[in-house]
C-alpha cells in the first residue's frame, strides 16, 4: 500500500481512510531506536508538549501506574509516549498521530547490550529501576558484568524477552499467536499504516519527512546528552556474536529492509509533492472535544475518524479471533478424529488380550490334565512297587543272591 492511499491532506480532502486531525501525538517508543531523542525533539515544541511525560511504570508521583491509569492520566496530554506496544496505542488511542523509529536490528541489539552493560544507566533514582522487580534487576546485574558474547548467549527470561531477538517486530505487531512469520506480516502491514516512522540510520532525513508532514515543526536542536548515547563502547564485535545476533533477529532484517524501501518512497513523493498536513497546535485537544482542530483552522471530523479507527480496529481484532476460532475448531476436530482411532486401538487391544487369555486357560487346562494322568501313574506304580517288594517271591530272590553272592565273585 501506497502512503498516498491512506494520508490526509490540509483542506480535508480524504484518501483512503484517514481525514482531518489526528490527535494526540502517540509515538511507540522501542528500545535502542533514536526514542530518546525523538521524545525530546517533540517536547522541544512547546504549545503544551514540554508537560507531556512518558509511561515508566510511574505516575507523576512516584506511585505505581498501570498502562491504563497512564492513558486515564494523560489522556488529554498532546504527546503520549513510551516503551508500549502499538497494539496498546490502537486500544487507548484509536484517533491517534501514531509513530516510531526503527533501526538496523544488529545496531540496536549492541546498543541494547551497551546500556544495560553501562553501570551509570537504571540508578536506583531511575524510574525504570524503582518499578523493577528482583528478577529484573539481577538481569541487570548480570548484563553489567557480562560481556557482549555472554550478553546475547544468556537464557536469562528478562535479557531474551526484553532486550534480544525480534523486538521490532513483536512492538508494531498485533497477531497473537506463536508463528514468528505472522507477527512480521502484521508489523509489516502496521508499519505501512503509521502516520510517520523514520530510519535511525537516516536520522536527518526522518525529520525532514516529519517536518513535511507538519512544517512547524521546529529545527532540531537536542545535545547528544539528551539523546541517551552509550557512555561505552564496544570495541569490536567478533564473527561469532554477529552470527548468534543475525540468527536471533531475522524477522527484524526483513521488517528493517522493508521499512528503509517503504521509507525512501516516501521521502521521495513527500519531496516531490510538499503540503502542510498537521500543525503542532493541532495535538493539543483530544479527539473527543465537541469542535476539533484541524490544519487549515476549520472544525473537522476527527471524532468520526476516531470512531472508524476503533471500529476498524474493532474488526481486525474480530477476524483475528474468528481466525482463531477456525483454528481451534480444525484442532478440536482433529483431536476427536485421533480419540476415534485410540478408542478403535484400545479395544482390539482389550480383544486380543481377551483372546489370549482364553487360549491360555484353555491350554492351563490340557497342562492341568495331563498332569492328573501323570500323578495317577506314578501312584499305580508306587503300588507295583510296594506290592512286589512285599511279595514272598522277592525274599525268597534276596536270600538266593546273598547265597550265591560269594561263589559269583570266583
């Protein structure tokens, strides 16, 4: 999809779905991908957004904050931003501004290493720290000490789940389910349907298109202190811990090479075909207020558009589920299908069991029978036995062989 297709221009022509004002400004903060810096540059503006603060875990004092309470809270805020994911924006945020930076997946896993490597990051006054658990914070630990090879071998649940493999990827995704090729169709497909995302690596040029989008923008103008740079460095990375990184993030490769080919088209047709879409002043109400600001001063539709946002979202959360549903339903299926056939095992199973248990009384019986005949026999001939010995026959054969006994030894 084209950006043409879905943008919106000053005099509230529509194309696609998107018209009019789109506010707040909402921007998906991932990790190690120029945030800090963009956060800045967006507070730098002025007209309310300098009073805009991100979502840590921590509320304006210092108490515990749901994602939930931060958009109950700040709702009416200009700019919303933090490490949350763009699926949370959709649910908070339908008639957003939305936004985010991505970057090269092998950078952002080393920058990710070289911040938590870094002792003077997550003090105790951070608030990242204070909302950690003990678990988290021994991650922590362990990424201080560790080096960059350690760093992206670890099985530790928080190193993986929060700094290593397809982060990109699972931040702009909304499929729920456990097939990696999936979540990077989704991102993919959010990405395309961002208001705005830039490159790190094209940091300059990301601005540019920004400022087209909305020429009050002001010039930027944030010290690298506020930018949240590495305070180490990595001297160099060895073939090995490239490799394990290229093999941890390979869906974020190909999210990254298909947003800097989707980027640069942009660029080029924003170049190409300057306009004011947005103004800065128009973040600062909510979409819900009864008259709405738009770029060319005029009252406009932004509560419908936030209306067919939700719907729209509404619907891809409803086929995602029924998608689900048929899923579930084909396994269900299949698990009957194999309960019939273990039922059909069992008892030809519980047959032949039956069976040979049968062959074998029958032949315990012939055994038993045989052995009667036997013990019988030995019982007659016992007798004979006895009968013999008894007999006056076998004295009188006794007594003739003790007679003869010695002549026969001559």
């Amino acid at each position: 999809m084209k950006f043409s297709d879905i943008r919106c221009t000053a005099d509230g022509d529509q194309h696609g779905e998107l018209s009019g004002l789109k506010t707040p400004f909402a921007f998906v903060h991932i990790p190690k991908c120029s945030g800090t810096a963009f956060e800045n540059y967006i507070l730098s503006q002025g007209v309310g957004f300098e009073k805009s603060r991100a979502f840590t875990g921590l509320d304006r004092n210092d108490k515990p904050e749901s994602l939930e309470m931060y958009f109950r809270n700040e709702g009416a805020s200009p700019f919303v931003f933090g490490h949350f994911y763009y699926k949370d924006l959709l649910r908070f945020c339908p008639g957003a501004f939305l936004a985010t930076f991505v970057r090269d997946p092998l950078k952002r896993t080393i920058s990710q290493y070289k911040s938590w490597h870094d002792e003077k990051n997550f003090q105790p006054d951070d608030p990242h720290y204070k909302v950690a658990n003990t678990v988290e914070r021994d991650a922590l630990v362990f990424a201080q000490r560790a080096s960059l090879e350690e760093f992206v071998c670890s099985d530790n649940a928080v190193i993986v789940d929060g700094a290593l493999g397809n982060q990109q990827t699972m931040y702009l995704s909304t499929y729920s389910g456990d097939d990696l090729a999936q979540h990077l169709e989704s991102a993919k497909k959010n990405l395309a349907a961002l208001d705005f995302f830039g490159i790190t690596e094209s940091f300059p040029e990301s601005l540019e298109l920004l400022r087209c989008m909305i020429p009050d923008l002001s010039d930027y103008k944030i010290g690298p202190e506020m930018e949240n740079r590495s305070r180490i460095s990595v001297d160099q990375v060895s073939n090995r811990a490239r490799e394990i990184i290229a093999g941890q993030v390979e869906y974020d490769q190909k999210l990254y090479e298909y947003a800097c080919q989707l980027f640069k088209e942009r660029l080029q047709e924003w170049r190409a075909s300057p306009r004011s879409t947005y103004s800065v002043k128009g973040f600062g109400r909510r979409a819900e207020d009864a008259q709405e600001y738009a770029p060319d001063g005029q009252p406009s539709g932004g509560k419908n558009e936030a209306t067919q946002l939700e719907i729209s979202a509404l619907k891809s959360e409803n086929e995602r589920i029924e998608t689900e549903n048929r899923m579930l339903r084909s396994q269900l299926e299949q698990l009957e299908v194999a309960h019939l056939r273990a039922s059909e095992l069992n008892q030809n199973a519980v047959r032949v069991a039956q069976e040979s248990a049968a062959e074998v009384d029958a032949e315990n019986g012939l055994l038993r029978t045989q052995l009667a005949h036997l013990s019988a026999s030995h019982m007659q001939l016992q007798q004979v036995y006895r009968d013999i010995v008894g007999s006056r026959s076998w004295r009188v054969m006794q007594t003739l062989q003790s007679v003869l006994k010695p002549f026969l030894k001559k």
